[in-house]
C-alpha cells in the first residue's frame, strides 16, 4: 500500500537591513525559495476524496459507480473502503479508469478484487495484486462497489480516495507467461482452476508456480476472480518446464461462475450480466476468438442458485464435473453432466482443484488434476486436447489411465468417434501404484452401467454396443469415492 505524502510547510524567519546588495541578495533567496516550495507541492501533492452512502438491503447485487475526477498530473490513486458490519456484509470493489465502464470495456477496466481487499492502489509503475498498473490519466475514474451479502439493516459506506501527483516513473509492462513449453505430443498433467493473491487467494504467484513444480504438474490455468492482472505478470514466475495459460474466472456472484480457459494476457472477459439480459452469447464468443474455452465451474455450489448454474449451458464447451475433494456436489455435476451426454450434446468434463490456501488445505493443487492428450506442451496444445474431449480427471497423482474401443481395425480413444452397429473391443488400460486393491471400475453407457471390472481385468472386453451413443469409465473406490473418470468415446450407428 502506497501512503499518501504530506506537505511540509517551513516557516521562514528574515532580518531586516538597509544594505541594497543584501536586499537583492534577499529577493533571489525568496525567489528561490518559492520555486523550491512549488516543486515541492508538484512532487508530493495529493489529494483526499471522501464519498459515502448507504446500501438498502433489497439493492443486493446491485452494481453501483462511484465517479471520481481525476485532474491532470496524477501519478497515483490509491482507495480504502470502510463498512458497516463486515462480518455480515460483503461490498466488492473494483476500478475503471478514464476509458470508461460500458459493458465489455477491457480498456477502461483497471482491477477488481472482490471482498477480498478493502484498500488498492494504482500508479504508473506498479498495483496492488488484482489491478492493473499504468498511466493514471485525467478524466472520470469509477470505483465499483457491489454488494453480495446485506444484512437486514443495510450497508453504510465510505470511500476515502487519495490522488498523488508525483515524479512520473517507468510505466508497467506486461510480462505474459510464455506459450509453448515443448513440441513433444502426449499426455499432460494440469490443474484448470486456481487463486492466488490476485483474487482471493493466500499465496503469491511466486509460491503457486513452486508449487506446480513440486508436484510435477506439466501445466497450470491462472483463473482469478473478474481480473486478468495475474495473467499480465506470470512471465515473471517462469519455470522451465510448466506451462501457465491465462484464463479467468468469470464471476457472478447470483448467477454462477465459469472459466474462460485459453485468453490472450491482455484479455478481460466481462462479468456484469444476468441471464435475462441474453448477453452470455457476446463474452463466450469473445473467449472463443481468443482459441479460448468456456468452461462452466461447480455448478451446484452457487449458495444463491438451488438449481445450479443461472446461464444456458448450451453456450458452454465443458463442465467442471470434479472440484476439489470429491463429494455430494459433484455428484450432482456428475449426473447433470451424464444427463447433458444422454441428450447428445457433446460436452468436455473437467476436474480442478479450485486452490485457494496452501498445502494442507481441503482444495490442494493438483487435486483433482486433468490429463489432457495434446499435440504440443503449449497453450494451443493443451486447449486444443480439451476442445476435443481428449481428457481424463484423476486424484491420484502417478495415475495413467487409457480407455479405446475397436471395431474393424478402427481404433477410437477418449474424445473419438468410433463407427459401429455391431460390438466393439473396449481395452482398458491403468497404471497407478496408488490405487486400493478394491478399486472398481465401471463402463457406463447412455443407458446407464454396462459393466463393473475389477482393476486387474481389463484388456480385450467384448462390448455390445446397440443401445448406448457413447463409452466411458469411472474408477472409484469401495466407499463410491471417484478416483478417476474419463470423457467418452462416442458410438455412431452406421447409416
Ligand atoms: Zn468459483
Ligand atoms: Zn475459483
């Protein structure tokens, strides 16, 4: 946090003499001296803003601008929110600059940090995690505060803004992460869903990619919270042979959350929109031109949503199935997900771990993990595997687990398509010195079970395969714990 500087005002005391070379001696120095002080005032001025209200109750999710005139000169803006009953209530914030707040305004967009801050600061070399930093230009600033928890009596509010006009310094450059680790085609072990101090997160970038080094993960998503200010900055934290891919969760706190997975560094991907405004279509599409995916995230957490994600998942390219820990939730992603299959629609199944706080926490990096088949360790390559279903989830860190169906000398793997009336070999191959003996493994069709394997039987399974549209395995332990499951192979009748 950058403090405001104060004005030092000296007094001056003189003597009074006769002598005309003193006298003129005198006026130089007082000269001098007021054009000390005016450069002093023009380096360390700063001005202090206060604005306040209150928030009725029934104004939840309420998105509410505060404008603030920036003059000329100004080399910093620094914010602190203060409000009533902070344990009850919650007033995100976040800041658009000169270039304005319309939907969409990835230029006027300067940072946001949710509920997890209750002071930022901007200038033109550096910013508080979450914001961006920059040119501090004159014009109309907006600070956004939006309510997501009101306790009966309402929020009382106050801002108290502070611009500082000081030396101008070498202003922020990005530093993107770099985009391709390798050209080598395989199978790539990443987690797709994190937090670090750029949303609300505990640990630093620094420490998150230690970690994903530490526990051998080929490739990592930063997703924070409604900002991109970490993906301008994770080539800082280069590691040699992790891949970091810029990504965002999209955040609405009434609606849902989903990842925009595969973003250019200096994308932001707009949030302020409710289902009824029909406008999901516009930042879908907008990832999508980035080579991006849309990935919906637990669906059946949102606390204000007894039905799961609020927006038309038909404008989505997968689903978040397994979040952290495997438990009653993603069984109801599981099912929604199973239920999506049934209907046809093709849709990429994902685990993540979701990581907010440190090893030892009940979401640990890594945990699930998504092994994703790409041609290259690079963003495109791992997003295309993605884009093609070419993935399966696991929590098992050393697990390898391979799923294919032949008919005819025509092999398909997870995310093919293979082309049969008739049965079809399904070979199942795992690899794990982790998994339970009484492990069981499960083929599941579109008409529900087809078959339950125990792990050492698993190679040349005859399959019928009339009634079901697609193949797909789940590996889970003896108290229904998943281990692992894979996207499908889709069966396709002969015409
Ligand atoms: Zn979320
Ligand atoms: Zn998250």
């Amino acid at each position: 946090m950058q403090n405001s500087q104060q004005v030092n005002i000296r007094h001056y005391s003189f003597t009074h003499t006769h002598s005309p070379l003193m006298a003129s001696k005198r006026l130089a120095f007082l000269v001098l001296l007021i054009l000390c002080f005016t450069a002093n005032l023009h380096a360390q001025n700063s001005q202090t803003i206060i604005r306040s209200g209150h928030i009725d109750s029934a104004d939840i999710f309420k998105l509410i601008y505060v404008p603030i005139k920036v003059p000329d000169g100004i080399t910093g803006i620094s914010v602190k929110e203060e409000y009533s009953n902070p344990s009850k209530n919650v007033l995100n914030m976040g800041i658009f600059g000169e270039e304005g707040y319309d939907l969409g305004n990835a230029a006027g967009f300067r940072g946001w940090s949710g509920g997890a801050k209750k002071e930022f600061f901007i200038n033109e070399a550096q910013a508080s995690t979450g914001y961006v930093a920059g040119p501090v230009k004159k014009g109309t600033w907006n600070i956004l505060i939006y309510p997501s928890t009101i306790d009966r009596e309402g929020i009382d509010w106050k801002l108290t803004i502070t611009l500082i006009s000081g030396t101008h310094q070498v202003p922020f450059k990005a530093a993107p992460a770099k985009t391709t680790v390798n050209n080598k085609a395989g199978w790539y072990r990443g987690d797709l869903h994190m937090h670090t101090l750029h949303s609300d997160g505990k640990r630093t970038q620094q420490e998150l990619a230690d970690e994903a080094v530490a526990k051998h993960l080929n490739y990592i998503i930063s997703t924070e919270h409604n900002t991109n200010s970490a993906n301008l900055q994770w080539g800082k934290y280069d590691r040699k042979n992790l891949l970091i891919i810029n990504g965002e969760e999209v955040t609405t706190t009434a609606y849902g959350h989903w990842n925009a997975i595969g973003l250019k560094p200096q994308t932001w991907i707009e949030w302020r929109y409710a289902p009824k405004d029909n406008t999901i279509k516009r930042y879908t599409e907008q990832v999508h031109r980035d080579g991006g995916l849309c990935i919906i995230n637990h669906p059946f957490y949102t606390p204000t949503l007894t039905n799961g994600f609020a927006f038309n998942p038909a404008f989505f390219d997968g689903i978040e199935v397994w979040n952290g820990n495997w438990d009653a939730l993603d069984e109801l992603d599981l099912k929604w997900w199973n239920d999506l299959l049934k209907s046809g629609k093709r849709m990429l199944a994902i685990g993540a771990s979701d990581t907010h706080v440190s090893s030892g926490s009940p979401n640990n990096l890594g945990t699930p993990q998504t092994i994703v088949y790409a041609k290259t360790l690079s963003q495109t390559g791992i997003i295309n595997g993605l884009r093609q279903d070419k993935a399966y989830i696991t929590s098992i860190p050393d697990l390898k687990l391979d799923l294919s169906a032949e008919h005819a000398e025509k092999r398909a793997g997870i995310g093919d398509e293979l082309i049969s009336n008739e049965n079809v070999q399904v070979s199942i191959s795992l690899t794990s010195t982790l998994v339970p003996a009484d492990a069981t493994l499960t083929l599941i069709g579109s008409q529900g079970i087809i078959q339950s394997l125990k792990t050492t039987n698993t190679s040349g399974l005859d399959i019928n395969i009339k009634n079901t549209s697609y193949l797909r395995l789940e590996l889970r332990d003896s108290n229904g714990q998943m281990l692992a499951m894979t996207n499908p192979i889709w069966i396709k009748a002969k015409s």
